[in-house]
C-alpha cells in the first residue's frame, strides 16, 4: 500500500529529497506521492517534522 501526504504537510521538501525512487512531487498546497512509483519505504515518514506521509 502507498505512502500518502495528508494535510498536516508543511511543504518544507525533506520527503521529496528522501525519497529513493523520487515518487514525491510539490503538489498545489502539499506535497504529494505518486502511488504508482511508490515503494512502500517510510523515508519520507521518517524525515518529516510533522509526520505528514502515511501508509495509504
């Protein structure tokens, strides 16, 4: 199951950058992860200061 981004997202970047097969994008208001490329890792849960990404 994906990592999705809810809304406590700040867009501060730290997950894109983590992100080892690059499935996190700038979205209009939060940063956003491509379901289809995501792995399934938590490196983006693991950066994030407010702990935004989350099992879908």
């Amino acid at each position: 199951m994906a990592y999705v981004i809810n809304d406590e997202c700040i867009s501060c970047g730290a997950c894109e950058a983590e992100c080892p097969v690059s499935a996190i994008s700038a979205g209009d208001d939060k940063y956003v992860i491509d379901p289809e490329t995501c792995i399934e890792c938590g490196a983006c849960n693991g950066v994030c200061p407010v702990g935004a990404p989350n099992p879908q």
